[in-house]
C-alpha cells in the first residue's frame, strides 16, 4: 500500500516490484496486488496488455476508517477513546485538541 500511495499515477506489477527492490516474483506481486483489489483497497485499469493499480483511498483515510471501526466495535466506547488520548503524546494531544476546536 505504501508504494501505491506514494505514486502519483497508477502502477504495473513490474513498477512495484522495481520500486520495492526485494528478490519478489512479478507473480507474487501481482497476486498482493489483486488481492488489495478484492478488499476495496486499490482498483486496477487495463493499460494495453496488463493492468496497472492504484490506492482507492489515502493513507489517512484508512487509517480514520480503521480506527473507527475499532471504536465502533468496542463495548465501551469512552474507555476505548479514553485510553487512547492517555497513549498520546504532547504534540499529537494539540494536534487533536487544534483539529477539534477547529470544526466546532
């Protein structure tokens, strides 16, 4: 996911094989590649004779969306956000206080 997000245009097997400089069969890769495909997480293009993949969503919102649904699926949800606003750090504490104040 990380070299789908980091591309600016969609990409082959072969173009995330190169970017990831690992000993990985084309194979391989276009089987995670597909596989991403199938849970939503890239969407695939014909480009002449082979497909070339993309991110559905940014990494952000991945992440927004997984972190909600662990909340969600929390019996208590205040312990749950509790918790988690004990485990931040100074700078992402008045990050998150900045973006709340900012859309009430």
């Amino acid at each position: 996911m990380r070299v789908l997000w980091a591309s600016e245009e969609p990409l082959s097997p072969a173009d995330v094989r190169e970017i990831l400089a690992l000993d990985l069969a084309y194979t391989s890769v276009a089987t995670v590649l597909n596989r991403l495909c199938e849970k939503g997480l890239a969407s695939r293009q014909p480009v002449g004779r082979k497909f070339v993949y993309e991110a559905t969503s940014t990494e952000a919102d991945l992440t927004g969306q997984r972190i909600q649904a662990l909340i969600e699926a929390a019996e208590d949800r205040e312990a749950v956000l509790a918790g988690f606003l004990k485990n931040l750090n100074a700078d992402d504490e008045e990050m998150l206080r900045s973006l709340l104040e900012g859309s009430a």
